[in-house]
C-alpha cells in the first residue's frame, strides 16, 4: 500500500509532488481573492519547503508570518489603518497555515493558533465597521465566531451563517464569504461548532447530532434585531456540508441551506479514504508506522492524530466509530430551499452522496457541479472562491427575493 494522500480533494498539481502539502498550499493561495494571502510572499515561502517535510512546512510559514506581523504592526503604529488590516489579515493565514501539520500534543499548534487569532483580531478591529467578536453560549460553553453588519442601518437584513469543516477556524470562514456577503448587503455570521477551530482546546468536541449546536447558533442569531428571521441562510464546506446537511432536517427556523458538498454517511465517506492501516491504529503514531503502512509520507498520520484530538479520542478506530452514527436521514422531511455544490476533482463517494443527497430532496432544490474547466474543481471549490461565492449568492438572491447591495 502506497497511498500518500488522507483525502481525494482535487486532481491538480499547483508546486508540491505531496498531494496533501498540495492541496494545503491551493488552499492557502484562495485567500488572496480576499486578501487573505499574497501570490509572491506564498511561493517564497513554499520555495522553502522541503516537499512532504511537516518541519520545513512549519518553520516557512512561521517566518513569513513573522515578517508580515511585523509590517502590519509597524503601519497601525503609523496610523495607516488600511495598511495594517491588509497585513494582519495575511499573517492571520501564513500562521495558521504554519499549524496545519503540527502534531495536537505539541505546545506549537496553541501557540500558532494563538498568534493567528490575535493578527485576525487587529484587522478585525480596523474595519468600518469592525468585525464584532462573538461568544454563543452552548452547554456551559461557547462556541466562538464573528459577526459582520452587510450595512449600518438598523433594517432587519438577510443573514448566511458559515460553517467549516475539521479543518477552518471561523476566521477564515471570513475568506469563504465575509466580504462576498458584506459587499451584496447580506449580515454574515462565522462560527465554530464543537471540534472546529480552538473548541477542542476548550473540551469541546465533534459530534454526530449537529443539529444542536446550531440549535444554538440560530437562537442567538434570531436574538439580533437587526436580522430578518424569514431570509436566514447556512452554508456549510467540507465537514460542515455534512453539518448543515443534517440541521435542516431538524431546523425548521432556516430558510435556505448550502451544503458544499452534502454528506450523507461519513463513516462511507471516511473509510472510503482513509488508508485501512489507519483505521485501526492508535492516535499517536509514530515514524514506525509510517514505514509499516507503506506511507512516504508522514502527513496523513499527522492528520489522523488531529482528527483523534478534534473527535476527544484516543483511536482512529474510535473517531470511526463515532462517524457511524454521522447520517442524515429524513432527507425529504427538509422544507427549505437546499443548493448542492460539489467539484468534479473530489472523490467518487463525495460525488455520490452529493447526488443521492440532491435526489431524496423534495423542496426546492439546486446541484451545481463545478469543473477543472471553470477552474473551480478542487473540494470547497478552494481553487476559484469568487466563482462560488458568486454561484451562492445569486441563488441566495433568487431564494429571499432580495436586491441587497449591488
């Protein structure tokens, strides 16, 4: 067995022979349609990083984020506001990116989440007007996430709550749909579910029933005056098509779902992909296993511990276990208008529950299969952000009946 992939996610090749490493650095180059990343200081940094290597990953990221700190700090001492949110917003990126394949029992991955959060913050407070920071409470708890005003006045607005997957924090959900939203005159609501993000720092974990958690998430939503309660939208990527797919079954106070792409059963999904030798094997594993799976590459292993951590589990075999009881059922219960989105470049099972999903629906419904030829083929559609944003939105406009900004 030779697999060095954990995940079918896209069929291209940007600069690394590592799939994984590859797709991350797709990944990391779509935030620039937002501001999130820079096309030069990202291939500076990619260019050292040895190929499939997590440390020489770590320690480019680390450096290029430093460096833009550094700049981004130096202008809002000057009072150049606009140029200081640029350059947070970027480090926010290159030291999140810099966590992605740092092991959970290592005190780097706090401490990059950490520094991340704080640059998202700085450029945060340094828009017109701010991002809000929010805290929903949830079972003793908070779930942590944003919320941006699509205008200033107080007149109830459509709202889209954002939700990721195992791998986004609800900053950067921000890149996936706050400015798109903000710009077409939607509220927009980022935030992170039990699992995502900094919660399993806080004891929070995934789970099946996610319908409620974002239980909560609308309750706070529907406390907002400024939030009309017959035009609210979720939209949920990667883990979170599963998440929201699930909600709406439950969730009748939302009134449009996107799912990209819907899930249906994440134990097929997941063993579908995962390498069987991964399926069985204890959370912290070591170089050994590596060999003995006939991996070159460490970093599924890697990502395999943090999925352990994120599920509050010891065991692949445990995390899998707990993903028998993810399904959605009730399918043709939904009553809102649902909107399916899915690349081509994803896995055959990915496209086959997207289909089953978009079938049982009996609501309004919509599939979008988006190709290598419209350049957005890639899982999430990571490689042409704008074209989904746009994809999302117009739906959304034709749903609410809604003219918002433009």
């Amino acid at each position: 067995m030779s697999k060095e992939k954990l995940w079918q996610r896209s069929k291209q090749r940007i600069r690394f022979q590592n799939e994984d490493m590859d797709f991350y650095f797709a990944w990391i180059l779509s935030h620039q349609s937002e501001g999130g990343s820079a096309f030069g200081e990202c291939f500076y940094a990619a260019s050292q990083v040895k190929d499939g290597d997590p440390e020489s990953w770590h320690a480019a990221w680390t450096a290029i984020a430093h460096r833009v700190e550094s700049r981004a700090t130096g202008a809002l001492e000057k009072g150049h506001r606009v140029s200081a949110r640029e350059a947070y917003l970027r480090a926010f990126t290159y030291y999140q990116s810099a966590a992605i394949f740092i092991r959970p029992r290592d005190k780097r991955l706090r401490d990059a989440w950490q520094k991340g959060q704080w640059c998202f913050r700085q450029a945060a407070a340094q828009f017109t007007p701010p991002i809000e920071p929010i805290q929903i409470p949830f079972e003793g708890k908070s779930l942590p996430g944003y919320f941006l005003h699509g205008n200033e006045g107080n007149e109830k607005t459509p709202t889209i709550i954002m939700i990721g997957g195992g791998e986004t924090c609800a900053e950067e959900l921000f890149f996936w749909v706050g400015p798109a939203g903000v710009r077409r005159g939607y509220h927009v609501l980022l935030v992170d579910l039990p699992g995502q993000g900094s919660t399993p720092f806080d004891g929070l974990f995934f789970r099946a029933d996610s319908e409620v958690p974002i239980k909560a998430v609308v309750d706070y939503a529907l406390t907002r005056p400024e939030i009309d309660p017959q035009r609210l939208a979720i939209f949920g990527i990667s883990g979170g098509g599963y998440m929201v797919s699930r909600a709406v079954t439950f969730e009748k106070r939302i009134k449009a779902c996107i799912a990209s792409a819907p899930i249906t059963d994440f134990y097929r999904l997941a063993t579908a992909e995962i390498p069987p030798v991964l399926q069985t094997a204890p959370a912290f594993l070591g170089d050994t296993l590596v060999k003995l799976a006939g991996l070159r590459s460490p970093l599924p292993v890697i990502a395999a511990e943090k999925l352990c951590w994120q599920a509050g589990v010891s065991k692949i075999s445990d995390a899998l276990e707990m993903a028998r009881q993810a399904r959605v059922e009730r399918i043709d219960e939904i009553a809102c208008p649902v909107l399916c989105l899915v690349g081509e470049g994803e896995s055959e099972e990915q496209m086959m529950q997207a289909r089953a999903f978009y079938n049982a629906l009996k609501s309004p419904k919509g599939l979008h299969i988006f190709t290598a030829a419209d350049g957005a083929d890639a899982h999430c559609q990571i490689n042409n952000l704008s074209l989904m944003q746009q994809v999302v939105f117009d739906w959304l406009d034709e749903v609410f009946g809604y003219e918002g900004a433009g």
